[in-house]
C-alpha cells in the first residue's frame, strides 16, 4: 500500500492519515498525510513570502522550460496516470486515457501563454493630455493562489488550477479532494521532478473543515481557485479576504433540446456519452432532454436502448464504458431520486437499480414530475430524463427554468431553429448536434447564476492569475 507524504515543505504532518478507497471495490488502496491549523499556515507563510520577495521569482523562460519538461514526464508515465485516475476516482480506463491527454495538452497550452497572452500597448500621442508620452502593460502574478478541487476529474482539473499559477508565477496551493488526492500529488511530484522549486506549488489535504476554511480565508490569498459543490463554494467565497479575486466552478442540470426535424441516428449515441460518461459525474452531464413529443417516446425508447448494452464494472478494465459512483452515499441518493420519480409518475424505461453499493444501472426515465428532484436538481449520476414538448418556446422555457444554468445543447437541421435556441437559451455555451459535456479546455467554460463565477479555461484562468502592470513615460 502506497503512501503519499505531505507535500509543505519544512510543516508536520498531523498524527491522522487519511485512507484512500477505490470506488471500484471500495477498499483502501493508499494512505495521505494530513495537516491542520499549523500546516496550513506554513504553507501560507512559504507562499506569501515567496511573492513579496521579487528577488525570488522565477523568470518566464525557466517556467516554461519546467512545464514542457512536465509534460514529457507525464507522457512517459501516460498509463501509470490513466490507471490511478481509473482506481481512485472510478473513471473508466477509456475515458481516463483521454483525460491524460488532455493533461498534457493543456500543460502545453500553459507553456504557450506568454506568447500568446502578452501585454498590451497603450495608445498615447492622439490627444493633448497624452502628448509626448507612451505607454504599455506587461503580465505580472496576482499573488498567492489556492485552489480547492473535485473528485471527478482528479488529473485534468488540477492541471487547469495549478499549471496556470505556474506558467503566471504565482506561489501555488493546492488542497485536492478527499476521495481522489493521488492525481493530484503525482502532478505536483512531477513539476517538482521537471525542476519546479517545492516551495512553489504545495498540495496538502486539510485533517478537517476548519484547517480547510483557514487556507482560503486567510488574507495572504489573492486568487481562489474552486471546483465543487455550490453549496460550499458559495460559503467560501464569502469568506475570502476583501481583494481576493475567485472563480467558482459548480454543477448544473444540463438539458439538450431535440427539435422535431433532429437526426436521431446522430443524436442518440451523443446523448447517451452526454448522459453515462463517467456515471454522470461531469458537471455538464446530459440530463434533461426535451423532445418534441411526436419523437419524445421514441428517443427515449432508443436511448434506453443504448442504455442497456454500455458495459457497467471496475474502471480499471480496459472494456468498460460506465463505472462506479465515487462513493455508496451517492448511490443511495441517486437511487431515492429515481424512485422518487417512478412513484411520481414517470415511466423507468430501463436501469433504476443498484448493481452493487457503487455501481448504478444506467437509467433513462420518461416525463418524471417537473416537481422531482431529478427534474429540478443536479443527480450527478448514469440517469437521463425525457421530457415531451409541443414548440420549441416551451422547450426553452423549461430548459431555463432553473437557477442553475451552464452549458446547453440543441439538436436539429435547421440553422435557424439552432440560432433561436442559441440566441435564447440561458447558458455559457451552446453545442449544436452534439452534448453538453464537450470541452476543449482553452474555450471558456462558465456556470451562470448558482453554476458558477467567473471563466474556467486554461487561458482565462491565467488572465485572473496575473495583472496587467501598466508603464507610462515621456518620449523624450
């Protein structure tokens, strides 16, 4: 059994280590160290001290050089990393390669940032209080980051929260989720391998709820980085430090509309990824889908279909296509909203029941009661709901109702009716023939109302890692 040490220089470690279970069995297959009150603020003093001393900050050039160095690390390692994705987190091996690749990609992309992201000039000379002058902006780091990150993307989301810090140079620290922290220790090993100084990115997981709330509340952090639960990362937004700058990822109920002249051989097989990728565990998931009722039944039939022949077992096989849910207190709860819903009324076309207590049958349910949980709450779970509607309006409207609002989808022929739904739908992005969980991760990505604040995205996430220093001089 592997265990993995405390990752802040020069602190203790708290006498409790935290176990580690894969949801595939729910056995314990690494221990992790864990700090309170005293780890934290070591890691806080480190990091503070580190940006109040310029003479110690990295330059540009070395940055890059550790994160393409990173980069080739990880390449080297690709299966190690897909297999600890698969074991700790539950994402099938399949899905837990690509999430690798796109790791790496996205490391590169950090390296690609100064180039691509630099300062601006500043018009002068064009009006008599500007005369003789120039002026410009170059990048400099915001401060101290921490970042606060989830489960279900254990490798790529932590590559998004911390290579931006890097490449910005900004001193970062990074408290991963408690059921999936391996990823995320590896990926700080690694840029410390690649030749990253320790001091500059340090990861610990919180022995409780106190150490956690000091480590982003302390007035030393000047960006917060979260991805999670609204209800959490709203309490810890309102605990920051006047100045802080924040970016809160949550999760949402994403729904697809699927208009009447929709090519369901097309539409099919995208809803259904959309919708069982990573046992819905995607806060973009495919949940909600409205088709016009004179094709709901039958896509719902068809997709019910599919449903049933995904391979459901142990992510760490290379064969399989749905893996467990993160814990058996999320099965439970999944399960208490479907039958929540069936009992309501609406028609289980396949699925709705346990396999084991972290494996869920993928379900597909027919017209569940608009006032469900499932229709009105974000499941995060293998469960998608078909809705009938008679015009595209109420399709929308439905599809808006919510205070939750992220990414959307609409499925049809038409150019138009995609540029009315695009035009009308509440929601960051529109995917048009495709599902709501697409991402390339250099496109913002932004929950609206309870979904979120801010932009996601490796580029967008470096522009709120830095400032914008401006110079103004004569010209003579």
């Amino acid at each position: 059994m592997k265990h993995y040490p405390l990752m802040v220089p020069g602190a203790t470690p708290g006498a409790k280590r935290a176990e580690v279970r894969s949801p595939n069995d729910m056995q314990v297959f690494a221990t992790a160290d864990t700090g309170g009150a005293a780890v934290v603020e070591r890691a806080l003093a480190t990091a503070y001290g580190l940006f109040r001393d310029r003479d110690q900050w990295i330059p540009v050039p070395k940055r890059i050089e550790v994160l393409h160095k990173a980069a080739e690390i990880m390449q080297k390692r690709f299966e190690e990393l897909a297999l600890l994705i698969a074991q700790e987190g539950g994402k099938p091996l399949i899905d837990a390669r690509v999430e690798v690749a796109r790791a790496i990609d996205g490391v590169k992309n950090c390296a690609d940032l100064p180039r691509s992201h630099p300062g601006h000039v500043i018009p002068m000379n064009v009006n008599p209080a500007s005369a003789g002058r120039m002026a410009f902006t170059q990048k400099e780091p915001i401060g101290v980051v921490v970042a606060v990150s989830a489960f279900n993307h254990p490798l790529n989301l932590i590559v998004h929260q911390v290579a931006p810090a890097v490449i910005a140079g900004c001193p970062v620290i990074v408290k991963p989720a408690a059921d999936t922290p391996l990823s995320c220790f590896t990926f700080v090993q690694i840029l410390r391998d690649a030749g990253y100084p320790d001091v500059w990115a340090q990861a610990l997981m919180t022995e409780n709820r106190e150490a956690a709330t000091q480590l982003v509340a302390d007035k030393r952090v000047a960006f917060f980085s979260f991805i999670g639960s609204a209800a959490v990362g709203w309490k810890l937004k309102a605990q920051l430090a006047p100045g802080a700058r924040a970016a809160l990822e949550h999760g949402g109920a994403a729904p697809a509309i699927v208009a009447e002249d929709a090519d369901l051989d097309l539409t099919l097989p995208k809803l259904s990824k959309g919708g069982f990728y990573h046992a819905g565990q995607v806060c973009v998931s495919v949940q909600r889908v409205f088709a016009h009722r004179s094709i709901a039944e039958k896509l719902a039939k068809g997709l019910a279909e599919l449903a049933k022949k995904l391979k459901v077992g142990d992510a760490t096989k290379p064969d399989t296509e749905v893996g467990p849910l993160i814990r058996p207190a999320e099965l439970k709860r999944v399960d208490e909203w479907v039958q929540e819903a069936v009992k309501g009324g609406g028609k289980l076309l396949c699925g709705g029941k346990a396999i084991s207590e972290t494996f869920y049958e993928p379900t597909v349910i027919l017209e569940p009661p608009a006032d469900s949980k499932l229709s009105k709450m974000e499941v995060f779970g293998p469960v998608v709901c078909v809705y009938a509607y008679d015009n595209m309006d109420e399709a929308i409207a439905r599809a808006n109702s919510l205070p939750v609002a992220f990414q959307a989808s609409i499925f049809t022929r038409s150019y138009s009716t995609a540029l009315r739904a695009y035009q009308r739908l509440d929601a960051s992005a529109v995917m048009l023939n495709d599902h709501t969980a697409f991402r390339v991760d250099w496109m913002p990505f932004a929950g609206l109302r309870e979904s979120g604040f801010g932009v996601g995205g490796i580029p967008y996430t470096y522009h709120d890692m830095t400032i914008e220093k401006m110079f103004v001089a004569p010209t003579a």
